[in-house]
C-alpha cells in the first residue's frame, strides 16, 4: 500500500501561524486588562456564570444600600417623634410637680391662680407646637396622613382638634373615626421580605410600623365622668378652673388625676419608641453586616487578586513572545509559493 504525502507550503504555516499569533496577542492583551482592571473578566461573554452571579449579588448589595438608607431615615424620624413626646412629658411634669402641686397647698391669691392659668394656656399652645414637630416634609406624629398638619385649637373653644375632630369629643361616630385614626400604621420595607396577607395587606412582622398618632400618646375621648383625656384639654379645663373665683375642687381634682393618667401612657410611648430606636439601631448594624459579606462575595466573583493577576499576565507575554520566536524560524518564502 503506497502512503499519501500532502505537501504542506510555507504560506499554510505562515497562515496558521498568525492565526495562532493573533491568539496569543488576545490572550495577553485580556491578561493586560485583568491587571489593570483588577476583573477576572470585563465582559459576560467571557464568562457567563460568573456574570450572572455578580448581576445578583449587586442587586443584593444595591437593596442593602437602600435599607440602610431608610432605615437611617427612620432612626431620624423617630428622634423628631420621641423628642416632640419629652417635651410635652416636660412640659406635663411641671404643670404636676409645680403648678399643680402649689394650687392645692392652698395660701395663694386670686391673682397668683390666675397667673397659673394664664401659664397654662401657654404650655397648651407650647405642647401643640411639640404635637405638630415635623421631619424634612412630614408631621411625625400625624398617622397616616404626614402631608397635612394633624392638631389645631379650635378657636372657639379653645379645645384641640385632631384633623378636624374634637378630641374630646363624646359623639360616638367622631369617637370611632377617631379610634380608627389612632391605630393607623403606615409600613415600610426594610430588608425584612416584605410580604401580604390574603386580602392584600402588609404582613406586620415583614415591614416596620413608621406611624405614630399623636393622640395615641397623649390621649383621647372622655372619661366615665365626662373629663377629657388628652392633655391639652385637661390643661385647658384645670386654668379655666383656676380663673374662677370659687374653684370646684373636685372636678380639679378628677382633672388632676386624669392629668397623672395620661402622663403614664405618654411615658410609655416614649419608652416604645425607645424600643422600637434601638430595633431600628440593631437592624442598621445587621444590614452593615451583609453589605460587607455581599462585599466579599462579589470581590471573590469578579475581583482578581493583584498577584495571580500579574502570573497570568507573565505568562502570556511569555508566551507570546515564544510565538514571535517561533516565527522568526519559519522556512522562508520560495519561489513556488509565489507561483499560481
């Protein structure tokens, strides 16, 4: 059996040559670029999985800068909120501690009980500005509806109003919009997967509550009796008592304790909001937590190390020039290889 000889010319080796060449000049110039882009790839077509991973991770860290962000904000807001609440309980604990305590000593004059009055229809519009405290563009204790001012006096009566409605008002439709607005919540998403219940609603432990109704704190509606329950009110009736000749000492007295009633609840709503601070301080450290784990894994995808990086880059420009070696070895051109 005779073999079968294929001449292979120098303008084939010279055309594979350069196409292997061209590979090698690729190869390092990709090996160049992870070392001055510090990627182990700058396109997806390089490496698709790869890419696909860093597509998510970055969506993830994006997200944990978002929550961070909002949760800043809530931490914020919340100081605005518990800081608006102090100076009311401040404001409380005189009218208590000093004011109040002075009046049933007995031994003052008319006129020093009507100064009393008077300094206590100032703590009732000092307390209304504490009530309307806002943050950036928002009422921090107005609910659900933070665009418009919750609390007003009606000038009329001088008693306070809660968008519009007596607070202590003894209608019971009033009285039941005004339950309805104390127990509004407005959600916000945090990182905690925020998800609805069957009828569409914000599953409480998937979000974080932001709303808080300035009358859930200092009170709202009547007693039994017939004495408000929110402090401004109370504060209200207690100077119009003292402004009266003969005081009704036991309708001062029912006003005094309700007074002392409600400023245990404002108490504790500050101390919820103290709780609910130090929730919002823990998350924020959780979320700084996974941005810097989100941090690495995305570094350990795309990011090459500096040293494996210049190896690489050695060793392609190693090889290289071993392919310019090589060419400069290839047989010469002979006249065959010119001929048609």
């Amino acid at each position: 059996m005779k073999g079968v000889f294929m001449r292979i010319t120098n303008g084939s080796v010279i055309r594979n040559y350069k196409s292997q060449l061209a590979s090698s000049l690729s190869n390092l110039d990709s090996a160049r670029m992870q070392v001055l882009t510090g990627r182990k790839f700058s396109k997806a077509s390089e490496n698709p999985t790869a890419a696909f991973r860093e597509t998510q991770l970055y969506r993830k860290y994006t997200a944990n800068q978002d929550y961070q962000d909002t949760v800043k904000d809530m931490i914020s807001r919340q100081d605005v909120q518990e800081n608006a609440l102090r100076e009311i309980n401040t404001e409380t604990q005189e009218i208590l501690k000093d004011y109040l305590v002075r009046v049933k000593s007995g031994g003052i004059t008319s006129a020093e009980r009507k100064t009393y009055a008077t300094a206590l229809r100032t703590k009732q519009n000092s307390m209304l500005l504490s009530l309307n405290s806002s943050y950036e563009d928002s009422y921090v204790l107005a609910g659900g509806d933070g665009k418009n001012k919750p609390f007003s006096l009606d000038p009329n009566t001088n008693t306070l109003l809660y968008r519009g409605i007596p607070v202590s008002t003894t209608d019971p439709d009033q009285q039941k919009t005004l339950d309805q607005l104390a127990d509004q919540k407005t959600y916000i998403d945090i990182g905690f997967g925020l998800s609805f219940n069957a009828q569409g609603q914000v599953n409480g432990s998937s979000a974080f509550n932001t709303s808080l109704p300035g009358i859930k704190a200092i009170g709202y509606g009547v007693t039994a009796d017939g004495t408000p329950k929110n402090i401004i009110d109370i504060c209200g009736e207690l100077a119009t008592e003292l402004e009266k000749e003969d005081i009704d000492w036991d309708h001062f007295d029912s006003l005094t304790t309700q007074l002392e009633n409600t400023y245990n609840s404002l108490l504790s709503s500050i101390t919820g909001i103290g709780v609910q601070s130090q929730f919002l301080t823990q998350t924020s450290e959780r979320l700084e937590t996974e941005e810097l784990a989100l941090t690495e894994q995305i570094s350990n995808v795309s990011e090459m190390e500096l040293t494996e990086g210049i190896t690489n880059y050695s060793w392609m420009q190693y090889a290289y020039n071993a392919a310019l070696q090589v060419g400069s070895n290839i047989i010469s051109n002979s006249l065959l290889d010119f001929m048609k």
